[in-house]
C-alpha cells in the first residue's frame, strides 16, 4: 500500500496507477502534473508515497506541454494534409508561433489554412491518443533518414542517452524533446490565420489567465524575425545540427567573426540613422528585457557615435530610485523596484530638460546600500550631444514626459533567434536570456542558478507590464543574438544548473534548461572578442560594466 496526495484529496493504493486515472478532469483541464517536485505526464503510473500537483494553462509547466504537443498537432495535420511538404514552426510575433514551407515554394493561402483548420478540428474531435514508444537512438536516426527528415536525423546525432522516447498517432511519428498531453482532445485552444503568405498560429498563454491572448501586428518585429531567419541561412546555422557544423578547429573562428560583423554591421546601420537626425535627437533611450546585452550595447553605440564626431552622454535611470522608504509595494507586498513610480520622474525630466537646454544639472547619485540618493556630480552639455540613458522605462513616455518625442531615439534590443533544434522545435528566446542570466549571476555576483531561477518570474512580470508594451513604438530594434552564443554559454551554464537539487522547486526548469544544452557542441570561447555582447556575461569584456 502507499499513499498519494492529489488536490488535497489523500488515496490509498495497492497497485501502481496511471495519474489520469486518478484526476476528475472530464474537461480536460489539466496538461501534467508534478509528482514530488518532478514533471510527468498524465499517463504516469504512481505507485510510491507521493504529492501529486496538477498542472493547467495558468502555469508556465502546463503550457510548455500543450505548446509541445500543439506543435506535434500541426505537424501531424500537415503530414496529412500535405505529405510531400516540410513545415518549419517558429517562435513569432505576439508570443506566436509561425508555420512556414520549408519546401517546395508556395504562398500559405486562404485555402490552405482553411484546410489546416478543419484537419485539426477533426483530430482534436477524435480525441485519438499520443502513444510514448522507446527506440534506440541509431534505430531512430535511420528512421529519420528514410522518412527523407534529416533535421530530425541530423539532431539526434548529438543526443547523449542511447534511448529516444517518440510519440506516434496513427501511423505517425515524431519526436519532440518535451512531455505530451494525453491525446489530441486536450488541444481545444488555437487560431490559425494567414500572415505575409505564412500562417500564424496561437495557443493559450499562461502570462494571459491560461487563455489565447489578443494578436497584436507589430511590423516592426516581423521585419527583425524575418531578418533573422535570413541570418540563420545565410551563416547555415538555422538547425542546431547545421549548427555544430562549424564547431570545429578549422571553422568556429570565421563562424563567431561572421555574426560578430553582423552586430558590427548592425550598429552602423543604427549609427547613420541617428547621424542623419543628429539636430534633432537629444535623448536616446534603450530597453529591453533582462539579459538582452544593454551595457555593452550602449557602449559599442556610444563608440560608434564617436566615430562620427558624436560623443554622447550616458545616464543610467538607476540614478533616479526614490528613497527605499517611497518604493511602491507589488501585488505580494514586496517593494516594486521596476515599478515606474519607484523612479523619481520629476527630477529626472527637470535633470533631461536642463541639459537639452544648455544649463548646469546636478544629478543624483543613487547608494543601493543605503537605499537613497546623494549628491552627485554636476554637469553640462553642449548642444551637439545627446544624451543616452537605458533602464526599463526607458521607452516609456510618461519617464520622459517634459521631452518632446521628436528629440528621442527609441531603441529596443532583445535576443531574437530563429534557430530551431529541427524545423518542428523551435529554441525559445526567454530560455536564451534566462542562460545568459544564469551565467553573469554566477560569474560577477557569485549567485547560484537556484537565486537565479527564483528570481525570474519576478522579472518576467516585469518585463510584461513596464517593457513589452511600449517595444513596437521605438524608432529601431537591435537583435542582441548572437547564433554562436549557446555553444559557448554551455560549459558555463551546465555546471551551475546541475547545483539544483531534485527537491529545489525549480529543479524542473533547471532539468529542462540541462536536457536542451546536451544538444550543443561546446566552443572554445578565447576567439570571443573583447568587445562582444557575449563577455557581457561570460566575462573578460573590455567594458568594465554589468547589466543590471
């Protein structure tokens, strides 16, 4: 006999038992569970003492499963639908996901979609059963290569275990590096629709209530993706198997100096635009969410400005927090330090319109110690220098409201990759910024990657209310990815994840994050350069620095 605890309710069972057995979900609420602190699938036989936690659209864990087995559905209803075609499904545009034609060459159109929809309505309808078979990881990557899926085959290749775990529906098989729901009736939520001659889909968002939230264009970002896969194929670098290619002796060095000149050449695109407006730009304001590279950026723009005869002032908000006595208080009763009112707007706006006019400006001095401002330094600029400042708020207007909005620049700069491990399992940008997070922590703040973790869906939320709504407004976006980056990060990251312990309450992102970095070759990281976003986090940057 052993005991299980499952919303609240404690059994008493003789034998092992599925875990979906033992839910009273005829919804289909619930996507997994957590059993003692580890992720499972429904079908899960419990037969040990244990605490059983279901898991639904609300939480990060539920909707990691049914993105997964959502992505599995479109696969399938395209390889019903239209076998001789190979998709590719991308992170997108308004926390969706972008189905593309790898080949042949054809517009997505209104018909197709159409198709589309109906195909997974009939598959969610018949409810019909993803089935977890084991096969050997050589039995499987011959599989792969008969099926005329080499980015399948390809990935495998760098899967350390000797056992793959695929799910088939039907007579149809694929492998998607993550747990699955049940079968296909879970999969109720979606919208399909076309897009610049693609299809974009959406699913529930847990950031949104476990619901699908409201699309919202934001041209500005699509340009920036689209730019981005073209990146991806031009340096042959758009699956992680092509990826690991070039991590060898003789090609890694030109392979980290190709996007390295990327960025370069980025920068002088965001040089001359500036350069072009210089009589009227006084302020240039740069967000983005944590991890994205801002100090190193800031730097490197504020270097290639002074290439042009431009030598810009930077200011950081953090200057401008309030005493910690006037910190606003969140939701959980914890001081709000990315909360807008946590800055003194006030004197932040008397200190920007002061220097834009010519005059002396005193500004403050923040001690994060003691929890208040001192005196800090007085200054003043001539009329031919802007003035750089980066913070969360920055491209909010309501920090800067005494400006005028032409004179400020607004850059957004975040990691946008379109990489994925094959073409059906895209790599999610929040985990590459997490990684890079994981790393600097541990590196300059000696803080463990459970801290880390612990702090993120802190910051997520931050990020949602004061930095994604006011990114599509900005005047440039500058893709801080660097396609090399994870093959580097991984010696750095991987031994700082492994420190999680099983009964940590994040041992089941840390064993996911583990799970997915197996899958990169590792570089050699002493052909970085100095000057490169990535030291931002790995250390050894010429900028003495850190992001906060």
């Amino acid at each position: 006999m052993f005991n299980v605890n499952i919303n609240g309710r404690e059994l008493s069972l003789a034998e092992k038992t599925p875990i979906l057995s033992l839910l009273d979900d005829p919804e289909k609420r619930y996507m997994a569970v957590k059993v003692n602190n580890r992720l499972r699938e429904l079908t899960y036989e419990v037969g040990f003492d244990s605490t059983v936690e279901p898991l639904d659209l609300t939480t990060s864990d539920g909707v990691k499963v049914y993105e997964t087995s959502f992505r599995y559905l479109l696969a399938l209803a395209f390889h019903n639908l239209y076998p001789d075609y190979k998709i590719k499904i991308s992170y997108a545009i308004s926390r969706s996901l972008l189905i593309t034609l790898v080949e042949p060459k054809v517009t997505m159109d209104i018909r197709m979609r159409n198709a589309v929809v109906a195909e997974l309505d009939r598959l969610v309808r018949e409810d019909l059963p993803f089935v977890r078979t084991a096969m050997s990881k050589e039995d499987a990557y011959n599989y792969f290569v008969a099926q005329g899926q080499e980015d399948k085959a390809g990935a495998l290749q760098y899967r350390p275990e000797k056992i793959c775990h695929f799910y088939s529906c039907g007579d149809y098989l694929n492998y998607m590096y993550g747990y699955m729901v049940p079968s296909t009736g879970y999969l109720k939520y979606y919208k399909l629709f076309n897009y610049d001659g693609q299809i974009i889909a959406q699913y529930p968002r847990y950031e949104a209530g476990g619901v699908i939230p409201e699309f919202k264009d934001e041209p500005t970002f699509s340009k920036v993706l689209k730019r981005a896969h073209k990146w991806a194929k031009i340096c042959n670098a758009e699956i992680i198997s092509k990826m690991n290619d070039h991590v060898n002796e003789s090609t890694y060095v030109d392979f980290i100096n190709m996007n390295e000149t990327l960025h370069n050449d980025m920068l002088h695109e965001l040089g001359n635009r500036i350069a072009e407006d210089i009589d009227n730009i006084r302020l240039i304001c740069i967000a983005g969410p944590s991890s994205s590279g801002k100090t190193t950026f800031s730097n490197r723009l504020r270097i290639e400005l002074m290439s042009r005869g431009i030598t810009p002032l930077r200011i950081s908000l953090d200057m401008y927090y309030k005493d910690r006595s006037q910190i606003p208080l969140d939701e959980f009763g914890q001081k709000d330090f990315e909360h807008i009112d946590a800055l003194d707007v006030e004197l932040f706006n008397q200190n920007m319109l002061a220097l834009i006019n010519g005059e002396e400006a005193e500004l403050p001095n923040y001690q994060f110690e003691r929890g208040r401002a001192e005196k800090g330094f007085v200054t003043k600029i001539g009329p031919d220098t802007p003035i750089i400042i980066e913070g969360i708020h920055a491209l909010n207007d309501q920090l800067s409201y005494l400006i005028p909005k032409h004179q400020k620049f607004k850059i957004y700069i975040a990691p946008q990759f379109q990489i994925n491990l094959d073409y059906h399992n895209p790599i999610s940008y929040t985990d590459i910024r997490l990684l890079r997070r994981i790393v600097r922590d541990k590196k300059y703040r000696g803080a463990s990657a459970e801290r880390t973790l612990d702090m993120w869906p802190s910051v997520r939320r931050g990020e949602f209310k004061w930095i994604y709504p006011y990114q599509e407004g900005c005047n440039f976006v500058y893709n801080s990815a660097l396609t090399y980056e994870l093959c580097v990060l991984k010696k750095y990251a991987l031994p700082a994840l492994q420190e999680v312990k099983q009964d940590s309450p994040h041992y089941i992102t840390a064993n996911r994050l583990i799970k997915f970095l197996k899958y990169f070759k590792e570089m050699d990281d002493k052909w970085v350069p100095c000057n490169s976003l990535l030291r931002e986090f790995i250390g050894g940057s010429c900028f003495a620095e850190v992001d906060e």
